[in-house]
C-alpha cells in the first residue's frame, strides 16, 4: 500500500524491510540515500526518452526511406497509388461491365437523379482518371461515369478491333446499352479524340442524349493550322521516322508533349517525368496504331462531316491558345449549328480539364441547369 501510494523505488521498500524496526536513520543518511535512487531513475528516465525518440524517428524513416526509394525507382508505381487514393478521395468506385466478351473498365459516383446522369470520353492515349481533376468540383449528387476510351487502360484491347471514331462510336454505344444508361437521355462529355466520338455519337444516336459538351474537340477542318499540325507535316515527310509528338518514349519527349498540350506551365520533376514515360511506353505501339486509325481518311474529318447532324442542344469549350487542335475550330462549329454554346478560356491550351478544372465543372453544370430551366420553361407554356 506504501509503495503504491507514495511511489517509493523498490530498492528503497526492500532496504527497510532488511533493518530492524528499531533502527534509527538520521535524515541526512535518508535523504542522501533517496537523492541517489532519484538520480538513478532520472538517468533510467532519460535514457528511456532516448529510446522512445529513436523508435520514433525509425517508425518515421522507415515509411520516408520506402517513399523516397519508390520515388527513385519505381515512379510509376507512385503516380498508380496516387490515382488511386484520387478516386477514393472523391468517391468515385471502379466497375466493369462486360459485353459478349468485351469488357469496359469504368468510375462512377452518385445515383441518377434530377439532372441527367453525366458520361466523360477522355482524350487519346489517356485513362478515366483524366477527368479527376473537374470531377472534384462537381457536385456529389451528380451521377457521373468516367470511361476508359476502347482498348484503353482497363477496357479490352484486341489486335482485331476497329478503332476508327466510328468503330469507338459502336464500342461507347455498345458500354451505354450494357448499363442500361439510355433509359433516361443522359449528358454526354468528350475531349479531343474523345470529343470527336461524342459527337459522332451525338449525331448516330441522338434520341440517347439529353445535352452534350465538346472540349476542344478534333475530326474538324479548322480555319488555322495548330503548331502539332506543322509537327505532323514534318513526320508525315519524314515517313513517321520522326516520333509523333503524342506518343513520348523519353522524359525529355514528355516534357515537350506537356508544353504543347498545357498552356499553363508545370514543373514536373525529372522522376515523374520518367514514371508518367514508363506507364506510357509498354502501351506505345497500341497508340500508334490508334493514331494511324483516327488520322486516317475515314475518320480525320468525321466530327466535320456528322456536325449537321448533331440535333441535341450543344456546348463548345475550348482553350484560346489550344496548340494541338486550333481554336478556330470553335467558330466552324458555332457556324453550322448557331445554337450551340460557346465558351472560349483564357489562357487555357489544349488540356482543358487539368489547366482549369474548377472552370470547366461550372461551365457545364451551368449548361445543364440551363437546359433544364428552358425545357421547364417550355412545359409549362405549353400548358
């Protein structure tokens, strides 16, 4: 009990009980005799502090040390996880939906509910986690849908496979039908390549669509060349001995790929550079066989040649200073379809998305709610 309340050391408790009770201890004797079991555990104390911040510090390098090795050699590997912990953070799950064989890989959030449920077709040689950066200022309620582009990423890849923007028009058609996503005309968003599908799809399937939004889209004969369409001169001349400057197999080439897609400059360290070329490169041949396939006859010019056709209420976005597609392209869309939307960034080049997500979101959402106040608007006159 008098060890337990008074917190007596131990040594000090054992020492009394070996004297006779009628000892007497002279206070100085006492407290010379504490003050060394005091230094004792002071140094006991301190050397125990010292562990306890070495373990610490190890418990912390540890995990530092892991993060700095993947970092040198294994950058890809990062860039995979922090896609990764994106979607989770944003509430976005990855599904598959499978056709006769033909597997989509796509992420989604929400539930369809008021507005119409929104369908992103990402750009060439991308992924779904394209649009992550808008997809962070939509709101949570929105049912949204991110696809991986046929033979992309997830969805299936066949040597077979026809991936003209009319053949990736049948495979988009085919994934909407699977989910059953047309029951209810849903939104429809695509950028670039992905841009020229949706509205071919738009123009093919018009009765799927509630709205559609084109970013900077290509398959148009634009009024000005784009600095990659002089690059393209140069290695159609070359034969294609010249690397397209879309398809990068070094650091180097992919930091002059993010100067021509991004008007907005960002310093991408020397690693991540490597890592976002070591994701690329296993993948390489398969874009350039898409390249050659959209760039063909048969679908260079396929948004220009179904653009009369696109019935359903049209919003154009695009970056003033766009160097892959020029945005001229904008005034040949406003002047076959004088009802379609547009709005021009500045600033703003090619990769619309990542330079000015929080812009885009708005943009679009504000489209749809306006769509909706006049098709209510409509309703009720009729009424």
């Amino acid at each position: 009990m008098v060890r337990e309340i008074l917190h007596f050391p131990s040594e000090l408790i054992d020492f009394l009980r070996s004297r006779d009770h009628h000892t007497v201890f002279s206070g100085c004797h006492l407290c010379v005799y504490w003050g060394s079991l005091l230094d004792k555990s002071r140094v006991a104390m301190d050397q125990d502090m010292v562990n306890m911040f070495a373990i610490a510090a190890g418990t912390l390098a540890i995990p530092l040390l892991l993060f700095m090795a993947s970092f040198m050699l294994w950058p890809s590997s990062l860039i995979k996880i922090y896609y990764w912990y994106w979607r989770r953070t944003l509430g976005l799950q990855v599904r598959y939906a499978d056709c006769g064989g033909y597997r989509f890989c796509y992420s989604h959030r929400g539930k369809p509910g008021l507005r119409p449920s929104i369908l992103m077709l990402h750009d060439f040689s991308a992924h779904k986690d394209t649009w992550l950066p808008m997809v962070k200022y939509l709101p949570k309620h929105l049912h949204l849908l991110c696809v991986d582009m046929p033979g992309h990423e997830g969805t299936t890849r066949t040597s077979t496979d026809d991936y003209s923007i009319q053949g990736q028009v049948k495979r988009i058609r085919q994934f909407v039908e699977a989910i059953r996503l047309n029951r209810k005309p849903f939104h429809l968003v695509g950028t670039s390549m992905g841009g020229t599908v949706a509205g071919v799809y738009a123009a093919c399937h018009p009765s799927d669509l509630y709205s559609l939004t084109l970013i900077c889209p290509a398959g148009l004969k634009n009024q000005n060349e784009s600095k990659f369409d002089c690059q393209m001169h140069d290695v159609e001349h070359s034969q294609y001995t010249l690397n397209i400057p879309l398809i990068p197999s070094t650091p180097e080439e992919m930091e002059e790929m993010l100067k021509l897609c991004s008007h907005v400059r960002f310093r991408v360290p020397q690693q991540i550079l490597q890592g976002l070329v070591d994701v690329r490169i296993p993948h390489n041949d398969f874009y350039h066989e898409v390249f050659m396939e959209i760039m063909s006859k048969n679908s260079k010019y396929a948004l220009h040649e179904h653009m009369q056709q696109i019935t359903t209420p049209l919003q154009v976005i695009w970056g003033k200073q766009d160097q892959v597609v020029d945005v001229s392209g904008a005034a040949v869309l406003a002047e076959a379809l004088p009802h379609c939307r547009v709005d021009l960034l500045e600033n703003c080049g090619h990769s619309v998305v990542m330079e000015r997500p929080r812009q885009t979101a708005k943009l679009i959402l504000d489209f749809i709610i306006s769509q909706q106040n006049t098709e209510s608007a409509s309703t009720k006159k009729k009424s």
